[in-house]
C-alpha cells in the first residue's frame, strides 16, 4: 500500500490523448504506472502487474495466490523486453494513463487453444488510473489495440469482457458495449468471448 501514491480522484476533464505501442522503450514508464499510480485506492490488486492472464488466469489461481509483486514485476519486465506482451498505451499531456494488453493469445495459457493461436491476437486487460477513468481512455486503448494487432498479422482479434462489470474497479476486462460499439460479436456465451475479424 505505501507505494500506491498516485491519486484517487476522478479528473473533470483531460487533455489530448496519445496511443504508442508497448515495448522496450516505454518499460520504465509502464512499471512507474504499475508501481504507484494504477491501482491507487484498490492495494489488493497492485501486486499484478497485468500478469494475471500471461500466469494461467484462473485455471491457475493455486499459483497465482502464490505470486509476490516483485516477481510479477520481474517476471513483466521480461516479457515486455522479449515482446512477449504487446499492446498499447494511452497517454494524456505526456504523462502514462493507460495500459491495454493486447498480445498473441498463445501468451495466454488460459485462453490458448492449440488451434490457429498464433493468428489471434487476445486483448485481455485495460488498466486505466483514477483520475483519467470515464473521459473515453479505453476507446481509444481498444481502437489502439485493434490497429496494432491487424498491423501485426493477425486475422482474428478476441477481448474477454464480464458480461456485467459489477463497478468500474472490477471492467478491467473492458465492458461487452465497449467491444460491441467497436464491431465486436459475441462468439460463446459462457464464457463470454468476442471476436472481430480482420
């Protein structure tokens, strides 16, 4: 909880938002965001990361309970460096706002199939802080993503939404609206997956 520094209130208005990829060059930035600013007000999940999903997602939440944040840090700083994780960032007057994990979905043991994964690109979180939620960050993280994995070969891009997110807190998955209002169909129910083709 002491490193979770950033601010918890809601921005009245932002200015002009920025998407770049993710890679090397904007890891420091990436695990400045993570380590005190986008998860300030809810210190259960600071340890992440985003490095629930790459680990198993909840088909391996017996390893995952087991985690530290030093490890999720390390171990997402690799990736980052290796290309491991890719997807998109938003930033706002220069200063990280949002993060979109964008990646093959074979990076993904919980959402992996064995079948055509390399031609799938999964969009798997969207963590936006405090003071820049609901001004319209993840729509621009989503188109972001969209442009980054067509441009990258995929055929086929998937996002995992909740199919009611109990409270802004908890649609890091992104929202089944968002996706939709992007093209997005739903392709199973349960669970629910989304899915546009190139």
């Amino acid at each position: 909880e002491d490193r979770l520094i950033g601010p918890t209130e809601r921005l009245d208005s932002i200015g002009s938002i920025e998407i770049k990829a993710i890679g090397p060059d904007t890891l420091n930035d990436i695990l400045g965001f993570f380590d005190t600013e986008a998860y300030a007000g809810n210190p259960a999940w600071g340890s992440c990361y985003c490095m629930f999903f790459p680990v198993g997602g909840r088909e391996a939440e017996d390893i995952w309970g087991s985690r530290t944040a030093s490890q999720n840090r390390s171990d997402q700083a690799a990736r980052i460096e290796a290309g491991s994780t890719t997807g998109v960032l938003a930033y706002v007057d220069g200063k990280l706002a949002g993060f979109c994990n964008a990646t093959a979905r074979s990076q993904f043991p919980g959402f992996a199939t064995g079948n055509g994964d390399q031609h799938v690109g999964s969009i798997v979180c969207f963590t936006i802080s405090p003071p820049y939620r609901e001004h319209g960050v993840a729509a621009h993280l989503l188109d972001g993503a969209i442009s980054y994995l067509f441009s990258g070969g995929f055929t086929r891009i998937e996002g995992y939404p909740l199919a009611e997110s109990p409270d802004r807190q908890r649609a890091f998955r992104g929202s089944l609206d968002l996706f939709r209002s992007r093209g997005f169909e739903v392709v199973t129910e349960d669970p629910l997956v989304v899915a546009l083709q190139a």
